[in-house]
C-alpha cells in the first residue's frame, strides 16, 4: 500500500450536463478533508475543478492551484479558493509543477484539456518516469468510451496490456482512496 498524502485532480472549467459530475466532486472533496489529502489542480474557478476546490477549501482542507501567468486573471483565479497559488511561466510548467506536487492523479469528467494532461501523465507512466497511480472517476460511464479505445489499442498491437491495466479506475467515489493507494498489480481488470 502506498500512502497518498497528496492528489493532482484534473477536471472541467465547464459543469457539463449531468449534476452527478458536481455532486462526485464534492464528495471527493469530502472524502479528501476526512483523509488529510491536498488537492493539486489547475487553479482555476470555474466548473467542476472551481467546485472540487472550494468545498475542499470550506471543510479546512489544504489546496494548492498551478496557474500559467497568461491565465492569470481575475475571471480565472480568486484568492480565497486556494490554500497556495503558484504561479508559473506556461503550460508545460504548470503540468510539471503539479506532477512534482502529487502522490496520485485522478481525472473527474471533463473535455479536451482533461483529456491532454490525463493522457501526458499516464504516457510518463508508461515511459517510467514515474510510478504513481494514475485513475480515471467514471461518474455515470463518462470514460467507458475512452476505455474501450485504450483497450483497442491493446488489440490492435499500440499499447501493452499490462500499461493499460496500471490504469485505475474507479466507478465509486468512496472507493477512490483505497484504489489510490493500492499497488497497480494488484488492482483488478478494468473491463
């Protein structure tokens, strides 16, 4: 078992269609406050990632937000939704300040840019330039698309099976935690 003192959550600046979405990341928020867990996400507060870090915030949790100087703007951040601000010089930098910050990375839902740093960090795993457990939240199925394709690619000869099942995956915002800390061999298959 590993123990997860920190977490990097990537999410949408949008709410999306399903009120599911906001009430997992409550919960998850609720879940990371009973643990002693630190948030480590984009700093923004917008969306799910905005509600994720304000619950968090009001429960006395510890929040660290990573945020671009280009994107660092009244309309993006506000002061009292993060224990830290970081401020960095881009993208990239931002990415890596997360990472270094993190003991585990879950994605909630969301769109295009929950996708790229989803799929960055589960590449950095599969080249070996970390070994942290890397989940995707499932709320309603949102993933189970994206997971028949990662299982595909196995198929088709463009990903190993055991990259693919060192993907957790987690249908239950309860179960987060102790999926978290679980050694990837030892967690069961995704499909």
């Amino acid at each position: 078992m590993k123990k997860i003192n920190s977490v990097c959550v990537f999410t949408g600046s949008s709410f999306g269609n399903c009120e599911r979405y906001r009430e997992d990341a409550i919960s998850l928020a609720h879940l990371f406050a009973e643990n002693s867990i630190t948030l480590v996400y984009g700093g923004g507060n917008k969306g799910i990632m905005g509600v994720l870090a304000k619950e968090l915030k009001n429960l006395g949790g510890h929040v660290i937000g990573v945020l671009p100087k280009a994107m660092d703007l009244p309309s993006v951040r506000t002061e009292d939704v993060e224990s830290e601000l970081i401020i960095v010089d881009g993208m990239h930098a931002r990415k890596e300040k997360m990472y270094s910050l993190s003991d585990a990375f879950i994605a909630l839902p969301g769109g295009i840019g929950t996708l790229e740093e989803f799929s960055e960090i589960f590449t950095w795993r599969q080249l070996g330039y970390h070994e942290k457990n890397i989940a995707l939240m499932n709320t309603t199925g949102y993933y189970d698309d994206l997971l028949r394709f990662l299982e595909h690619t196995v198929s088709e000869g463009f990903m190993a099976r055991s990259v693919l099942d060192e993907l957790v995956v987690i249908n239950d915002v309860k179960e987060s935690l102790a999926l978290l800390e679980r050694d990837a061999r030892e967690l069961p298959s995704k499909l």
